[in-house]
C-alpha cells in the first residue's frame, strides 16, 4: 500500500471515524441527562478537566496545522470532540439538582 493511500486512510479514520464514534457514544449520555433531567451523579468537576484537556488537543492541532499546513483532519475531530464535551458540561450543568 503507498503512503498517499496510508495518508488518505488515517486522514478519513481521523477527521469521520472519531467524530462519528464520538458522537455515537455521547448520544446516551445525552438521551439520559434529557430523559431523567438529573445530572446529580455526573462529576462536572471531570468534565472541566476534559473540557481544558481537549481544548489544549484543539490549541495543538491548530498550531501544527499553522506550522506544517497538514492536519486538518485531526483539527476537525478535535473541535468536534471539545463541542461534544461543551454540549455534555451543558447539560449536566442544566440538569444539576441546585
């Protein structure tokens, strides 16, 4: 297999592939903080840490993107995955018993 293909492979598993699982496993997450309008056994302070874990994933991407003009794939799944993790901090935040 040559390298552009390999390239290619990786760039579609990386920029659809993740997104996609992503998404696919937050659906439930989500259907449930709706369904049950509670949110009170979800530890918000684990999702601010991910929130700044993937935001510095995002800030990464971006440089070498800006660096090398390669990457957007891993760009893309990287801003997909901080605005899954904003839209769950939202609604746990929206859901928690105050």
């Amino acid at each position: 297999m040559s390298k552009d293909v390999i390239i290619l492979i990786a760039d579609l598993l990386q920029g659809w592939g993740v997104p996609l699982l992503s998404l696919v496993a937050y659906i439930p997450q989500w259907q449930k903080l709706v369904k049950t309008k509670s949110s009170t056994d979800i530890s918000l302070k684990s999702w601010f840490i991910w929130t700044a874990s993937t935001s510095f994933a995002v800030f990464y991407a971006l440089v070498q993107y800006w660096v090398n003009g390669h990457g957007l794939a891993l760009v893309f799944s990287s801003v997909t995955g901080l605005l899954f993790i904003l839209v769950t901090v939202y609604l746990v935040m929206l859901y928690r018993t105050r």
